[in-house]
C-alpha cells in the first residue's frame, strides 16, 4: 500500500513538471515524456519498425490503428488483444471482430524484440500499440500528436468484452453510440474515429447484408448508392467470399484524408455503420458534412479523440506488469 502511495506521488510530481502535456484518466497518469530518461529513443524505434511495415505492405497502417481501437475498446488500452490463448487465458484473437481479421502481430512483435533489446522491460506493449497506431496515421497524411505515454499491460483478456464492446459494422447508431458513451467517447469522437476508415479494407461478410437483405425482408439497403452497390456485388455474392477484401475508401484508399466522410456523403459508405453516421441522426449527419467539407478539421480533430481513446482504463503504477514478450504474460 505504501510503495502504491508512493509510486502514485512520484506519478504526480513527474506530471506537474510536464504540465500541460500530462494526462489524467480514471486508470491514472500518463504523459509523453514518460520514458525520455528510461528509453529515450523508444518513439525512434517505434516509428522505424512501423514505416518498414507499411512500406512493405501499405495495408499495414490501417491494421496497426486497428488494432489499437480493438484495444482499447474491451478492457481499455491494456494490450489485452495481444495475448495468445493458454490453460488460463482465451485469447481476444478469436472473438468475432477480431478471428480472421485483426492482424499486425507480427509487426508488434518485431516492435517488441528491438525495444527489449534497447531497453529491456521497459516499454509496455500498450504503449507500443498507442505509439505504431499514432506514426500509421501520419505515415499515411495524417497529423502527429503527442501520445500519452506510462500504460502496463494487463494480466488477462477478455474474449466475451471483444465480442460485445467492439461496435459492429451491423449495429444500428444508437449501439455504437452507447458503446462509445460506455468508454467515456462523445459523439464528436465517434464520427471522427469513424473517419479511420479512410484507409484499410473490409471483408464482404462484413457488408453483405447491405446488397441482398438489409432488414431481413430480401431487399438490399437503400442508402447504399445502387450502382456501388453493383460493382461490390461482383466479388461479394450471396453465399460464398466471405474473406474477399474490399477498400474502406475506394477514393484515397492509401492516404489518411476526408475522402471517407465525401463517400458517405454520395452514399458509397461501405459499411452500414459508416453510411448511418450520415442517415440516421442529425447531429452526426452535420459532422459528417463539417469533415467533408474541410479536412483540416477532420484531422485535427481525428488526433484529439485519437489522444482521448487512447486514455481509456490504462493500467499504472503497480497495476498490471511490463511484457517481455507481448503475446504472454511474464511468468515470474
């Protein structure tokens, strides 16, 4: 209790030296200079790591920043979605939104062993995953930020809070608004965060309710334009496909732009949780138009809901622990 006291004093301290740049959240303090004394060039590492990634495959980006929102969304930004499953613990790999579809493991992986190397049992994986989801933004047009820095890495997952937490390309707005009022998100984070999808694809099992039967009555959804929908029907049939890739943005796919809230706007939003930010409530209907007309604003905006997503539940402090490996909790 005592050393908890104390290490939370020390927490404090440090933040009022770096005021305003310290964060606090209900898990504690963070800030961005957390590490500048214990691994100093860990931003450089990070930031290396993830350009030769998305230089290798420009896809990467978008799953890095995925992976980050997965995160966060369960049991907050504690890394939970990187462990693999063991006798004690269901890994968040195999939960819906995540079975065949998250990826960008390996990249963390590769993050993880040149940090360990630089600095060993330092640098936590959720900082890491704040970090690689912050330089896959502006390696791909958007702006920097500067990220809250000091999480720990939880000690479990949770596969029923990845099932249920994550908002889904199928539910309806109130959900997803509910589930980001859950985490303390407004509705302007919601649409900016949405915006995310400007980059990055999609699966056709992800959408295709929308081109054959929307609300169960065998009619495709009508805020989708017909002859978009026409063209994704191509390689998105009936039954069958189901793993087949299509571009969130099919206008800028590779650039971190407002293209994505334009799109919505033509009624060529891909997934019916992006087309009802336009068609389903007014006051996310004005955001919408407010980003399209302005990309400035967007992604400035984008950044601050990106900086306050990422300080949901952090584990500190004596909470939780610092990964050797990010894929398993320390045995010791």
């Amino acid at each position: 209790m005592a050393q908890s006291i104390t290490i939370n004093f020390v927490l404090l301290l440090s933040c009022l030296a770096f005021a305003p740049l310290c964060f606090s959240s209900p898990g504690g303090y963070l800030y961005p200079q957390f590490y500048d004394h214990s691994c100093p060039k860990v931003e450089h590492i990070v930031k290396s790591v993830v350009a030769k990634a998305v230089a290798r495959e420009a896809r990467m980006a978008a799953s890095l920043l995925r992976l980050h929102f997965h995160d966060c969304f369960v049991k907050g930004c504690d890394a939970s979605i990187l462990l693999d499953s063991t006798s004690s613990i269901i890994s968040e790999k195999n939960s819906v939104p995540n079975k065949n579809s998250a990826r960008g493991f390996d990249v963390i992986d590769e993050i993880k062993a040149a940090l360990e190397k630089e600095c060993p049992y330092t640098v936590s994986c959720a900082d890491i995953l704040a970090l690689a989801a912050r330089d896959s933004t502006v390696l791909t047009g958007g702006l920097s930020w500067e990220v809250p820095l000091g999480r720990k890495d939880a000690l479990g997952a949770s596969l029923s809070g990845s099932n249920y937490n994550i908002p889904a390309p199928n539910n309806t707005f109130q959900t997803i608004f509910t589930k980001f009022k859950l985490k303390g998100l407004d509705l302007v984070d919601l649409v900016a965060l949405s915006g995310s999808h400007t980059i990055g694809f999609s699966r056709c099992t992800s959408f295709r309710q929308r081109l054959y039967n929307q609300t169960g009555n065998g009619l495709p959804d009508y805020t989708l334009d017909q002859s978009f929908a026409a063209q994704m029907k191509t390689r998105c049939p009936k039954s069958g496909g189901d793993q087949n890739l299509f571009l969130l943005d099919y206008v800028s796919p590779l650039k971190f732009d407002n293209h994505y809230f334009k799109n919505l706007l033509a009624y060529k939003g891909l997934l019916s949780s992006d087309q009802i930010l336009l068609t389903k409530n007014a006051d996310s209907a004005e955001l919408v138009k407010k980003y399209a007309a302005n990309n400035e604003e967007f992604l400035e905006q984008f950044a601050k809901s990106m900086v306050k997503m990422s300080l949901i539940s952090p584990l500190t402090g004596s909470k939780g622990q610092i990964r050797k490996s990010c894929r398993k909790i320390n045995s010791y």
